[in-house]
C-alpha cells in the first residue's frame, strides 16, 4: 500500500493529494488511529465494545452472577482499623491548630 501510495502520488491528476507525503500513513491524511463517524467504526466504538467484553471477562473469572442492568452489584468489604488519628497524624493535627491558634490570637490584638 505504501509503494502504491508514491506510485499515485507521482502522478500529475493526483498531485494535489500529496500521497507521497504520506505514503507512511497508507496516504490517509492524519493520524493513523484517527476515525470519524463517516468511517464503519468509531474509535469510541471499539472503546466501549473492548470494555464489555473485558467486564465480561472479568465476571466470568470471578465467577460473579449474569449482570442485571436494574441492579448494582456492589463487592467489598469493611474491617475496622481503629479510630482517631495514629500517632504521627495527631501530631501534624495538632501542629495544625497551634499555628491556627497563633493566627487566631495575632488577628485579636490587632495584627496585618
């Protein structure tokens, strides 16, 4: 295709479309991966239809049920890590509201 690409373009009737410029583009003026709507398929197209076979793929090997489009299939879970900060967050946190703190009392007497 490419050869045939700067053979075309050599030819005076098919000058102004400049295949031989891009002869490495297989003479599509653009980049390769470039699709429009005029085109059988849209990128977004082969996007979407690559996402639900690879959704597919994926239920099937966790061997999750059919998917039903009037449900939402929510897979997790909860472990309880403890609450409040870990000691160094308590330490940043309370960084935080000393220097707050200072700004607070340096706005009250009057401070820029």
């Amino acid at each position: 295709m490419i050869r045939t690409c700067w053979e075309l373009g050599r030819l005076p009737e098919f000058a102004d479309l400049k295949l031989w410029k891009w002869a490495h583009m297989l003479g599509f003026r653009g980049h390769f991966s470039t699709k429009s709507r005029s085109y059988s398929t849209t990128l977004g197209a082969l996007r979407d239809a690559r996402r639900a076979w690879r959704t597919e793929q994926a239920r099937a090997h966790a061997s999750l049920p059919e998917s039903d489009s009037t449900t939402t299939l929510v897979v997790s879970h909860w472990d309880y890590l403890g609450s409040g900060y870990s000691p160094g967050a308590a330490l940043l946190a309370a960084d935080v509201w000393h220097r707050k703190e200072l700004e607070r009392q340096f706005a009250a007497e009057g401070g820029c």
